[in-house]
C-alpha cells in the first residue's frame, strides 16, 4: 500500500475548509434582497413604534401608520407630543396636516424650511431598512429567527444627525438592528440608537437611548384614497 502525499492531504484539507466556508449562509445578502423584494411590490402597509428608554425623553412619538403605493402617493399618519398630524407625500411634493387643516408643501417650505426637509427625508421602509443595513458591521442568526448586528458608528451618527442638526458630534455613540424575514421579504425591522448630545446654545446635556419597531403588514392588498385637496396640492403645479 503506497503511503498517503502529506501535501495531497493538506490540499484536499484546504478544499474542504473552503467549501465549509462558503457554505456559510450571506445574511446580509438575505436582508438586501428581502428588502428590494418589499420595494418591488405594488403596496404595503406599515406601523412604526417608538420607545424611549431616556429619564426625561426630549420628545414623545406615537405610533406612526403608513401606507404606500408604487410609483404613487405615500401616508402616514401619528402623533407627536401628543399632537396628531398626517403627511402625504408623492414626488418631491408633499402636504401636511396639523391642527386639522391640510397646507401644501410651497406653504411649509416658505414658512418652516426645517420641517420641510424633515419631510422630505422621510424614508419608505424598504429603503430605511436598506440604509440600515448598509450601516450595519455584520449580521448573525438569533435563535427566535431575527438577524441583528451591530450598527457602525458612523451610522449610528448619520441618524442622530436625521433627527437633530447642529450642536457638537455625539458621543459614545452605540446602536443595534435586527431584522424578520419572511417567506424572502422583510417583515420587520427594528433598530436601537444610543448617545450623549449637548444641544442648545446652553449645551445641555441630552442622553438619547430610542428603540423603533417596523412592522410590515397588508402587502399587496394595501388601499389608499387621499381627499381630493391633497391630491391636487400633490399633483405637479398644485399649490
């Protein structure tokens, strides 16, 4: 019997790790496709929840109801502080709903530059969650079935920077996303965003610890009827 070549062995080793390696499920590659599948579809539906985990929470948001339809109108409907508004949205137009009456976009833009780029950032769930992912370390499989990784620190500073401007970079920034597939698009998502700010022209410290929840509901099946106000505000030319 010839004896066996030590480097055929180590060869044929090497092979094998590679092949076990490469067998290793992609995550993120998982989530980036479930994400383009939910953007792909014809409608769906949303609720986004906050938590606060903060002593003295610098603000307070309900739950938000969103709806949308491909390459047509988006809505979403909360309360912030305890104040109800409803947003829609469609193009670069948009219209705004607050203490009952409906304003255009020209109108906010002129008098509330601010708030209207807020608005204009807003991120359908498909593409939050994209951006999310692409902010994200790596992902690993939990035992209930979520994917969830550590966000970048850069990530975790380019949201904070979506909800307050100005003011000193945060410090000690942290954050964590997970992610619920199923049958290949993304159901839900949920990230937790963590940092110390001073803000003010007093530089008060403010502590932000905030959880967000997305969860997907009624795809394909999602309906949307605006009022026929909104729909001329967001038509192209409206006022």
């Amino acid at each position: 019997m010839q004896p066996v070549d030590r480097s055929v062995v180590l060869l044929w080793l090497g092979v094998a790790a590679l092949g076990l390696a490469g067998a290793e499920p992609d995550h993120k590659a998982a989530v980036k496709a479930a994400a383009e599948k939910l953007a792909a579809q014809p409608n769906y539906a949303w609720t986004t929840t906050s938590r606060s985990e903060e002593a003295a929470p610098a603000w307070q948001m309900g739950p938000v109801e969103g709806k949308t339809i491909k390459d047509g109108p988006t809505h979403f409907a909360g309360s912030f502080n305890d104040n109800p508004f409803e947003v829609a949205i469609q193009g670069n137009r948009f219209a705004l709903k607050r203490g009952g009456e409906w304003e255009s976009c020209d109108t906010i833009e002129q008098e509330s530059p601010r708030l209207a780029r807020r608005i204009k950032e807003f991120m359908l769930p498909a593409a939050e969650a994209s951006m999310l992912l692409a902010r994200t370390k790596a992902l690993a499989q939990e035992s209930e079935g979520a994917l969830s990784g550590e966000l970048t620190e850069a990530g975790v500073k380019e949201i904070i920077g979506r909800w307050w401007r100005g003011g000193a970079e945060p410090a000690e920034p942290q954050g964590r996303v997970r992610f619920w597939l199923r049958n290949g698009a993304l159901a839900k998502y949920q990230y937790t965003i963590q940092a110390k700010l001073t803000v003010g022209q007093g530089q008060q410290p403010l502590q932000i610890h905030r959880t967000i929840t997305v969860e997907i509901k009624d795809v394909g099946t999602t309906r949307l009827n605006l009022p026929e106000e909104v729909k001329k505000i967001l038509a192209a030319g409206g006022s």
